[in-house]
C-alpha cells in the first residue's frame, strides 16, 4: 500500500482513480463484519485522506459549471458511490466536515434516472443523516415501477432515524404493511418482517404503539406496482408502427425512459424483466432472441392473436351461475386457484370441481389490449428499445442524443 498510496490518492485521471481509491480502501482496511483480533488497526489517517480525495475530486468539485454528475458516466457515477461505501464502511463515516459538503452534493443525484445510482445514493445518504432523505427516499419508494426497487428503498431507510415526520413516516409505514402481501421466496415473509422490525426500532417509545398497531392491520392484498394513469394518446396499429421500423429501432433511445414506460405501462406488475417484476406472465428479458420488432408490437397491441398455451385464461361457469375468468395459477386435489387480475397476483379465487358446470379456454388474452395508447411514438420507440436490448444500458439503442 505504501509503494502506491500517494498515486492513488494523486491520480489525475478521474476515472483511473475511482477504482485506484476502491482498490486502496479494499487493501488498506477490513470491514467491520470481518475484524478480528489478527486484524491490523483502522488506519484513520488512510480513511481521512480517501474521504478526503472523494470530496474534493469529485462529489464536492469546486466549480459551478461541471458537477460529479456530469462530469462521469452513469456507470463511473454508481462505481463512484460504491468506492465511498466500501471506504466509509472500512474507515468509518467522513468528519464533521466533510459530511456538510457531501450530503447535498450526493442528494442532487436522486433526480438520475438511474435506478442503481438512486439505490446507491439513498444508502450513503441513510449513513451520513442527511435529514432529507427520508422524505426523498419515501417519495422515490412510492414511485418506483418494480417491487424489487421498492424494497431497496424501504432497507435502506429502516435503519434512518433522523429527518421523518409524521406523513412521510406514516407513508413508509403503510407501504410496510403492504409488502407482507408481495411475492418473493420462502423467507420473503421473514425480511420485510426484519425490515418492519428495524424501523420500529427508530421510532421513540412515546409514538412506536401507533405504528405496530398500523402494520397490524392491513392485512388485503395489494399490487406491487403504484397504477399509472395515462392520458389516451393515440390508438396504435401493428402495421403501422412495423412498417416505419421493420428495419430496426433507431440509436438514439432513452434506456431509463424505456424502463419507466415499462412501468407506467403495468408491464412489470405481470411481466419479470431483467431481474425485476411480477412472474403471473413470462420473463421478458430474453425477447429479443425470439421476437422481431413487428412480432413484440403485435404481442403489446393485439395480445389475444397469438395466446401462449402456458398462460391462457379460461371462463368458467359455476353451477350456482356465476363466471370466473382468469388463469389457472395452482392446481391442489379438487381445488382450482383462478388468478382473475394480472395486476394483483395474489388476489386469487377457489374454485372447486365439484362447483364448475362448464369450462373452455378464453379466446381472449389476459393482457389488456392497447397498452401503448397512452405513448406518444417516441416513448414507444424508447420502450421498444428497452425490451430488445435485454436490459443493457450499453446496447446501441442507447448510443446519441437522447441516450443519458
């Protein structure tokens, strides 16, 4: 460490020393989960001087004309977080100091329009006490298009006990509630008890009760993904779109728009994609490998010509008289579990054979018709893009004007 220290600390390359600082706060020191006796002493010189290096070259640049923000990548600005997560968790927080220029400096990047930069930041943020981001943090929570992002923001503000007031709290609270009724894995249930469990534990004595008593009592279920309503904007043809892009979609695209319109759209409510979403339909992300252009327009403005056996609804009539539409989700002995709305998947009715008079297979798709009516042709083209790039940033879409 020693033979190179001052060139790390030095290096004029912004970019070079992002990761020449990370190197140096990974070798230089061992995080707290990990010490043991063995373990050298926290050299607070080295934090000093690494907080230090990323204030002043970066997060805290002296001049009004360029910020951290734009003078990185979106890539270089989320490595950029980490570095200084991985140094304030090795060393210890910044002083005094240096919290005061970092804090508002960091909070101008939750506008980005990327996910794990606002991920990142929110965590930093939660660590050094900003007294805002409790309330920029419920607000990014209650918007964000996917459980998975949600979730993200909940753990990191369980743990913040500054900056809260009563609206903000009773938001976060009630988002808490709801996500006991989210899908996940077979501990799912257990961590956002752990989350909910950690929040109480930021509340003072004299208020906690009306908290524990709002976790109680929702117990419906909700959809995951906050419901968008859009303005009509114009009833899209198959023809006509893939005539204009039949030849592919033009450089230039928007890749964090792409994803937000996958959202407003309730794509993701049913749809998993790159790693986020619901599983009530198929994974998207690999639709490039098997669907042209004309073939995904087709699949988003006219769904019920081509149904997948595998997802498929059916109408059932019960003796009693009543219908049931919707999926199959579970089969068990003489019970039927009908999936009856794609956007709140664990809202599910029993039907029992014994009940059912007739069933057949719906004609009609389970996916709303017309979901793009709401897009203007630019954010359909930027949603397009999204979809046929497997979820990277770096794909050529993206490349041009338009593309940050």
């Amino acid at each position: 460490i020693a033979a190179w220290r001052d060139k790390a600390l030095k290096e004029a390359n912004r970019v070079k020393q992002i990761y020449a600082l990370l190197a140096l706060a990974h070798a230089g020191g061992t995080d707290p989960f990990h010490r043991n006796e063995s373990s050298p002493p926290v050299d607070q010189e080295l934090g000093a001087q690494i907080a230090e290096a990323l204030c002043s070259k970066f997060f805290c640049l002296p001049s009004d004309s360029e910020s951290w923000l734009t003078a990185l990548s979106t890539e270089q600005q989320i490595d950029l977080c980490r570095t200084a997560s991985i140094a304030f968790n090795r060393f210890g927080p910044p002083d005094a100091a240096l919290q005061a220029k970092l804090v508002p400096a960091m909070t101008t990047g939750l506008a980005s329009n990327s996910r794990e930069l606002r991920v990142e930041l929110v965590n930093l943020l939660v660590y050094l006490g900003s007294t805002e981001v409790a309330s920029k943090g419920v607000e990014l929570l209650l918007a964000s298009p996917t459980q998975e992002e949600q979730i993200d923001y909940a753990r990191a503000l369980r743990v913040l006990a500054v900056g809260w007031n009563p609206e903000t709290r009773t938001q976060y609270f009630e988002w808490l509630a709801k996500a006991v009724n989210y899908k996940g894995g077979a501990s799912f249930t257990k961590f956002i008890q752990g989350i909910q469990k950690d929040a109480l534990t930021t509340i003072p004595d004299a208020d906690r009760s009306q908290y524990e008593a709002m976790l109680s009592r929702v117990t419906t279920t909700t959809p995951q993904t906050p419901q968008v309503v859009r303005p009509f904007v114009k009833e899209w043809t198959v023809s006509e779109l893939a005539s204009k892009y039949q030849s592919g979609i033009p450089e230039g695209r928007n890749f964090d728009a792409g994803r937000a319109l996958f959202g407003a759209t309730n794509c993701f409510a049913c749809h998993r994609y790159n790693g986020e979403g619901g599983s009530s339909g198929p994974d998207l992300t690999g639709v490039a490998g098997r669907f042209s252009t004309k073939d995904l327009l087709e699949s988003m403005i006219e769904p019920s010509k081509v149904i997948s056996d595998q997802y498929a609804a059916v109408t059932i009539l019960k003796t009693d008289g009543k219908v049931v539409n919707g999926r199959i989700a579970n089969l068990n002995g003489e019970s039927l579990m009908i999936l009856t709305d794609m956007l709140n998947p664990g809202l599910l009715e029993n039907v029992n054979r014994s009940d059912i008079d007739e069933m057949q297979t719906s004609p009609v798709s389970m996916m709303p018709a017309g979901l793009i009516n709401t897009l203007n042709e630019e954010e359909v083209l930027d949603l397009l893009a999204y979809l046929l790039s497997r979820g990277d940033r770096g794909h050529p879409y993206f490349q041009g004007s338009g593309s940050n």
